[in-house]
C-alpha cells in the first residue's frame, strides 16, 4: 500500500475536507487554559456549544483568591482563542469562562 501524495498546486478545497472532532478542540482548550493558567488542573469542564464555525466554548475553572479574577479569565479566553487558531486553523467566535471555585492561596 502506497501513500497518497497530494501536490501542492492543487487548492485547498479541491484536496478533501477536514473534520475536528469537538473532543479535539475541547482537549486542546483545557491545555490551553490550564497553561495560561500555571495549572493544569485548573480547568474542571470544557464544552463546545452550538454547531458550525465559529467555535464557542464554555470552561469551567478554578481560580486562585485572592486574584483578580477579571485579568485570570481574560488570559484563559486569550490564550484559548489563541491556541485554536494556531493548531486547527478555526476561529474562536466566543469562549466563555465560568469561575465554579476559588482556591485559597497560603
């Protein structure tokens, strides 16, 4: 079995179509998130809402306190919409960020 090779003269849209499955993006989004977040574990619940493009995104977080919370969510939605773009090539139309629990910082 040999491999298919595709010539780059050929445009995009006539050499097939590419699907990513939403558990992708939802992996790639908790990633994301807990990185801009300097903690993996952070992220408690990603999900994709509504069809199509653009993505929409719902994550569940952890953040620390105190913080402010407002620049934390900002990073996460930057660094979501951000990483989206880089990897899958989709646009991101909305990410919205739902703090479900403070975490005391010592």
């Amino acid at each position: 079995m040999s491999a298919a090779v595709v010539s780059p003269a050929v445009p995009p849209a006539e050499r097939g179509r590419l699907r990513i499955a939403d558990r992708v993006l939802v992996r790639l989004a908790e990633r994301a998130a807990g990185q801009a977040l300097g903690r993996p574990g952070a992220v408690r619940r990603v999900a994709v809402t509504g069809p199509g493009h653009p993505v929409r995104l719902t994550l569940g977080v952890e953040l620390p306190f105190p913080a402010d919370l407002a620049t934390l969510a900002t990073a996460v939605r930057t660094a979501v919409v951000a990483e989206l773009a880089a990897l899958t090539g989709r646009t991101v139309g909305e990410v919205v960020v739902v703090v479900e629990r403070l975490v005391p910082t010592v």
